[in-house]
C-alpha cells in the first residue's frame, strides 16, 4: 500500500534538499514515552535527554507515508529530509504530522532519495512532526541536532517501536534518511540502536547522507562502525557534497571532523574518482520538474578528509539555492545532489551490502541480489534469442570466457559488455549449442564473470565468488526469460565450467524460489563443476540422474584420466554419471560405443570423429569420469597461472562436452521425449 499525496512542484522542489519542518504536536498512547524513559534512566552516556511530548499513533495507516508490499527479504525504514518551510513569522518551528503542506513536500523528498531503495528492500516511511527550514537559521549543526531530539525524535522513536513489532518480521532492514533525515538517522543509530541491540544486529547499513557522522560520533559512540569499502555491512555510510569553493564555508550539515566516503569508488580517502566511474546521475529538471536520468554520470568525486566532504567538480548548476538561505549551506554546496548526482552508484551500492550480508548469513534462497547490472530486455545483451520452432527451451550459460590472467591488474569481475568475454562466448555457444539446438530453442544471455584468478584462488568455495555480480546478470536474465520468452514450456538448464557452477547455484536457490518454473525442467546439465552428494542432502527437491531418460534431473561429470588429483572442479562427495552408457556404477563404455566427438583445435579448427575417440568409467569414490585417451592434451593451466594446475594434472575439462558430443545431443533427445510422454 502507497500513501501519495498530490505534488506542488514548488514546494516539492525546494524540499528534495534539506533539513525541516514543524508544527502542532500529535497525540497518542504514552506506553512508549513511559517505557524509554525507563530505559534511558538506567543508561549511562545518553546525551539527548528524555522524550518531548506524546508520541503519534503509528497503528493509524495515515501516519504513514508508505506501508509497502512485502516482496523483498530487506526494508528500508526511510526518513524523509526537510519538507516544510514556511517563513511567516507566525509559523510554527516544529509543524505537526498532519500538516498538509508538509505532506504535500514529502512526495517530492521521497522521489528525490527514498525511490533508491525501492529496488532491493521493501521500503517504510513514516510521517513525523518536523522541524521548519527557518528554525535552522542561525544554528550550528550540534544546536541543529539537539533540536531534532523534541518531538521530531518522539515521532520516529515510535514509529520505529511500531514498525519492529507489527512490520518487520524479523527481517534484516536498512535504515536511510537525507538532511533533516540523516540527522534523525543518526540519533536512531546513535541512541535507539544502542538501546535495541536486537534489532541493530540486523542492520545491513545506515545511509546517514546529507548530515555530519563525526570522528568524535564514533569515539563516543564504540557501537558504530563507520564503512571501510563497497560491501561491508552493520556500517553507517555519511558525505555532504560541495564545490571546492565551499572551503572554509559554514554549512549546517558539515561539522568538525565529519567522516565522509567517495559514493563512486566507496574509499575514505582522497583517491580521486572519475566521472567514467558513475553509474547514472538522476537530477530534477528546474525547469520541467521532471527527473533526468543522465548515463553514465556526470559527477567525479573524491574525499576532502581535511573537511571530512565529498568534492565533486559537477556543473554549478546544480548548487543548492534556497532563497532566504543563502548561508545555510555555503555559496558551493551540492547538498540537493548528494543522492542525485550518484543515483545508480548508490542503489548499486544498496544490493552490493545486502547480497553481502545475505550470503554470509547463509541466505541461499535470495531471487536475486536486487540490483541490475545488465538490461535483459536489450536483445544485444544476448548471445542468442532464437525464433520459436521447438517445444523445448535451453537455457545455456558458456563457461569461463573472460580470459585474464594477471591477478594484480585485471579487474576481479568483467562486465557483460567486455568485448573480448563477448568474443570467447560467442565462440563457444557455436561449438556447443547445437548438442542442444536440434531438440530445443537455445537462449544464451551474455553475463558477467568472475575473472581465472579470482576463481583459483577461491579454491574450492568458488560460489562465494560467483555470488557477486554473475549471480546478479544470471538471475536477472532468468527472471527476464521466464517473464517474457519462455511462455511455459518446458526448458533445459546447460552449461559448463563456470556456466555450470552458476547452474549448481541456479538450483540450489533461484529454483528452490521458484518452484512453478522448476516443476518444467526437463533436465540441468551442469557438466565440467560438482554436483554433490551434500547438495542433495541439503535440498531434497533435488534429483541427480539414474539413467538415460529419467526427468526433472541434474546431469554432470568431470572428465579426467587416471590418477588426477587436486581438481578445483572436484567437490567433495561430487556425483558423475556415464556420458556413454548413462550408469552412475563403475561400468565402463568403450570408445566403440561412443557416438561421436567433436574435437575443437588450439587454432579454433573443428573435427568431428565418429565414433568417438573416448571411452568413460565412473570413479565413484571420487565422483569423477574417467577417460583413458592418450592421443588429446590434459587441460594443463600452468603457463597461465604461474605453473599452477588449478584441474590437476590429468583433466580432460576442455573436452567434457566434446568427447561425448553425440551422445549429450541424443540424451538431450531422449530426456525430452520422456518428459512429454509423462506430461
């Protein structure tokens, strides 16, 4: 449920700025004014004194700009920056929650920095008695902070009290705010979280933006920890953003020794970063009042630690200009833009913190990590999207295509738009897509990975790396297919190597979320990366394969010549079945009985061998196949990471698919027509 309310554009304008507003107090019950104050006598270090006034009735929808439906595994608990000025000498200094003009204010301050949020988390907003812009004039950002801890601080204490006990469900939540919202963020963070251990250990980040976080905050305040990069978690994250012409300027929401991070490269210190780095700027239009989404960004940033700010050499158009308050924030401050000028680096920031704290709190099920990093409804993200000719889907994801090497240069992750990662996949899907291609429509997205090095030297926990941003592509892609391409046919998973852990994550939860999709899988061949037996134990609606035709399945297996040790590809309890004879015992099948390879040259030149030039026998004690070709090379990784063989000394991962190449295309055949004699 959304709560709007109609938008006067100047009104709204001038509040997507700041610190705000007041009027006449609400009332309601006084349990909790009674029960805090409890609390707080029996605190020591309580610097904001007790609670001012009767608290509003958060059970009232009303009170609530926002109530939202729960279809994240986060919220965002927001603040809203200041939404009411009134200049009148008669106007109140701290207006009432039900005041229309500042209801009216909100509309705009929520679009302007509470719609981020809206991407990964569920996000609340409350209404709260609100501090009036002229209230300001004259103070210094400690008398302005003092002055949020009346009824403003009341307000949020109990909208927060409500929103824990009949909202939150135990769910880990973000806490955000902008101006006048991060000045009562950083109360909530500073005071109530101290006093709510319970809930602060759930905390994945307070966006505390647009006000001053203080060295002497955290002295004072050992709980806070302040974030050290782009990922961490439990953290409070703070900069104001000026103009180098703001030096030495007051400004209400930068204090002494403010702490700030760089919203682009998310570093505390003075490391420039280049307006290349932004994401998307999103800025109102003064003219239209409409939002401009500016990709990639406009805005360079990097860290004054002396001032404790973010400079940025941004247009000056885009300085905060409040007529009547001129001083507030200094002649060069980009205090309107703190959220705009890095819109999309922020909420990219917002689903890295949450997948971060999600995977370490093993949360497996996740649909996604909430962000977006690729446009699946662009048809050149994809390496194929086929004309509809079969009953049958493939999706494929290509293996480890992003070919670096040098660990201390090449970036950890390649984007999906890297032209040499784009290049190998492409190569790839022709080699191996028609296994599939004959029986079935093959999608293939294109999505980003995770460097060589990254996965070498993960070792064996190569899904924590994985977890990051190709999890992100693959089930943004997923949920795209499923949405707008599939149209309920029945599909196959397939993949290798790399493609293959993504599928081993892809069933272990996207489908374990999905279970309407999963019921149409034919079979998932996750072949050249482990299936486990520990993966199964761990999720019973999984089923490896037993033989040549059952359904709804996983197929893999590792192929490697005899003796093989110290595969990274190699879990412990993997599973493998026969690509020949379709066994998981420890029969073998002879190259005679082998359809068929297709054997790829280091030049690219293809052979096809019929039959095949490779027999296979299951290991069973290790879960591996085994393949006693002498005439083809071990898969051999040495001259590309300083003579480290991350498969063992005798795999045959290159070729997994094309020893085997004509018998996969028949299994393919033959499992899908099972599939359709039992649907």
């Amino acid at each position: 449920m959304k709560k709007m309310w109609f938008n006067r554009f100047g009104a709204v304008f001038l509040a997507a700025a700041l610190i705000l507003t007041t009027q006449s107090p609400g009332y309601a019950s006084v349990a909790f004014a009674t029960n805090i104050t409890a609390v707080q006598s029996q605190t020591e270090g309580y610097e904001f004194g007790e609670l001012v006034g009767t608290p509003s009735d958060y059970s009232n929808p009303d009170n609530w700009y926002q109530i939202p439906d729960i279809t994240k595994k986060v919220d965002t608990f927001y603040i809203y920056p200041t939404s009411y000025i009134d200049l009148d000498k008669d106007a109140p200094l701290i207006c009432g929650i039900d005041n229309p003009d500042m209801r009216e204010g909100v509309v705009g301050s929520y679009q302007a920095s509470g719609e981020i949020f809206e991407e990964s988390t569920n996000v609340f907003a409350p209404y709260y008695r609100h501090t009036n812009l002229k209230a300001a004039i004259g103070m210094t950002t400690s008398e302005y902070l003092k002055f949020q801890t009346q009824e403003q601080r009341t307000d949020i204490y109990a909208a927060l009290d409500y929103y824990f006990e009949h909202y939150n469900n135990g769910r880990p939540f973000i806490l955000a705010g902008h101006s006048q919202g991060s000045a009562m963020t950083k109360i909530v963070v500073m005071e109530y979280m101290r006093m709510h251990p319970e809930y602060y250990s759930r905390m994945i980040a307070a966006y505390v933006v647009g006000f001053a976080v203080t060295k002497d905050d955290l002295d004072k305040h050992p709980h806070l920890k302040f974030a050290e990069g782009e990922s961490d978690y439990g953290v409070v994250l703070s900069w104001n953003t000026e103009g180098t012409a703001n030096s030495g300027a007051q400004n209400i929401v930068v204090d002494n020794n403010s702490v700030s991070i760089n919203p682009l490269n998310w570093k505390r210190d003075a490391t420039y970063a280049p307006a290349t780095l932004n994401l998307g700027s999103r800025m109102r239009d003064s003219s239209t009042h409409e939002y401009v989404i500016t990709q990639p960004g406009y805005a360079d940033a990097y860290v004054n630690t002396d001032r404790g700010v973010v400079l940025t050499n941004s247009t000056k158009d885009h300085y905060i200009h409040v007529r009547g308050f001129d001083d507030l924030f200094g002649p060069a401050s980009y205090h309107n833009g703190d959220y705009g000028l890095y819109y999309y680096n922020i909420r990219d920031n917002i689903a890295k913190r949450i997948g971060a704290y999600l995977l370490d709190h093993n949360d497996y099920k996740i649909k996604s990590t909430g962000k977006k990093l690729t446009d699946y409804s662009r048809e050149s993200n994809w390496i194929n999207i086929p004309k509809i000719k079969k009953d049958v889907d493939t999706f494929y994801l290509y293996p480890t295509s992003y070919l670096t090497y040098d660990k201390s240069s090449a970036p950890k992750y390649s984007g999906s738009r890297n032209k040499d990662m784009r290049k190998n996949a492409a190569e790839n899907f022709a080699e191996y897509s028609p296994a599939f291609s004959d029986y079935t429509n093959v999608f293939a997205p294109y999505y980003s990975q995770a460097s060589i090095p990254a996965l070498a030297n993960a070792k064996n926990n190569g899904y924590n790396v994985l977890s990051k941003d190709p999890r992100t592509d693959v089930y943004t892609a997923l949920d795209y297919y499923f949405k707008h391409y599939n149209q309920g046919r029945p599909f196959i998973l397939a993949g290798h190597s790399q493609g293959s852990m993504m599928i081993r994550m892809i069933l272990r939860d996207y489908m374990q979320e999905h279970p309407d999709y999963y019921k149409r899988m034919v079979a998932a061949y996750a072949i050249g990366y482990s299936i486990t037996q520990d993966d199964l134990d761990a999720h019973p609606y999984l089923r490896f394969a037993e033989g040549a035709s059952d359904t709804g399945v996983i197929v893999s297996w590792n192929t490697e010549g005899k003796g093989n040790k110290d595969s990274q590809l190699v879990l412990k309890n993997a599973i493998s079945i026969n690509p020949i004879n379709w066994r998981r015992d420890e029969v073998k099948a002879s190259a005679s009985e082998n359809m068929g390879s297709v054997i790829t040259s280091d030049s690219g030149k293809t052979s096809v061998k019929k039959p095949g030039v490779a027999d296979a026998r299951v290991d069973t004690a290790r879960g591996v196949v085994i393949c006693s070709n002498k005439k083809y090379p071990y898969s051999d990784t040495s001259a590309l990471l300083n003579g480290k063989q991350v498969f063992g000394k005798k795999s045959f991962h290159r070729y997994d698919y094309g020893f085997y190449f004509y018998n996969i295309k028949d299994n393919v055949k033959t499992r899908i027509e099972a599939w359709k004699a039992k649907n």
